[in-house]
C-alpha cells in the first residue's frame, strides 16, 4: 500500500457524503444547517462541498463522552419541539360555558 493510498480527502461531495455516512440527503443538509458538516466553498465552483474532517467527527465516537457524537439534529425554530399533525382538538371549556349561558 502506498503513500497516496493512506491519504483522507480533504472534501466530499454530498453525494459521496451520502454513500459514506448512510444518511439522506436531507439530513445531511439538515446537519450543515446545524452547523455539525462544515461547507467548503470554493470560488468559481457552484458544487457543494463538505468538509472530510467535520463527517469523520460526527461518525467517529470520541474518548471524551458516551457515543462521542451528539445525539441527533438540534431543534430548530422557538423550542415548540415538533407540530402535530392532523385536525386540533376542539376547545371543551368554550363549548361548556356557552352552553352554561
């Protein structure tokens, strides 16, 4: 094995990105948002491109706490957590004082 075979890239596109973590494209733009992947803008070149170092940290447990990653995406947004889906219940205590009057 030579020299060059034991080189790391330096970056990845997000598609190789997608072929090396197993995750999907969007939660590896979800993790770019987050700040986890770092991006590697090259002038002149339009191709998004992602920092090798930055996906071998997330992927890689480190000595300093259980797992060595953070445990999924932060929340975006004002901290409601997820909407809930479908029709909203509707509101009982209106109901029972209209009736009431």
């Amino acid at each position: 094995m030579s020299a060059i075979d034991k080189l790391e890239p330096l970056v990845l596109s997000v598609r190789e990105t997608k072929h090396l973590t197993g995750l999907c494209d969007t939660t590896i733009w979800k993790l770019r948002k987050a700040g986890l992947l770092k991006d590697i803008k090259i002038p002149g070149v339009e191709k998004t491109l992602i920092d090798y170092q930055s996906v071998k940290a997330l992927m890689i447990p480190s000595e300093d706490g259980p797992g060595g990653r953070p445990r999924g995406i932060p929340k975006s947004g004002d901290g409601q957590g997820r909407r809930k889906r479908g029709r909203p219940r509707k509101k009982i205590a209106l109901a029972s004082a209209e009736v009431a009057a």
